[in-house]
C-alpha cells in the first residue's frame, strides 16, 4: 500500500492553482483590451486623463 508519495510524483509540475491564476491573467488582459475597444469606439473624445483614470478604476475592479 502506498503512502501518497508515490501518486504525487506521478502528478504534472504544473499544478491546477497556477493554471487557473493564468487563465485569469489572460481574461483579465482580454477585458482590459475590450475596454480600450469601447472607449475608442464610442467615446473617441474623452481625454486622455480621463481615459487613464477609467482604466485605472477598471484594473482595480478586476483584482
């Protein structure tokens, strides 16, 4: 019978946390892009510190 080490050297160096944070990084990337998409389409005047701020905000929010 075994004692547990032996499955566990069986498992991938990779475990299932750091696949999950990456996948967050990448959704959050992709939100942080798709936000910068909407503000260029729809709000092309806003200034530039605005903008700054709004993303700003919205990088918080993501966390």
């Amino acid at each position: 019978m075994s004692d547990g080490n032996f499955n566990r050297a069986l498992l991938p160096k990779n475990e299932l946390s750091a696949g999950i944070r990456a996948g967050k990084a990448q959704m959050r990337t992709k939100a942080y892009k798709a936000l910068e998409e909407v503000l260029k389409t729809y709000f092309p005047e806003i200034s530039s510190e605005k903008e700054t701020e709004i993303k700003q905000k919205f990088s918080d929010l993501l966390r």
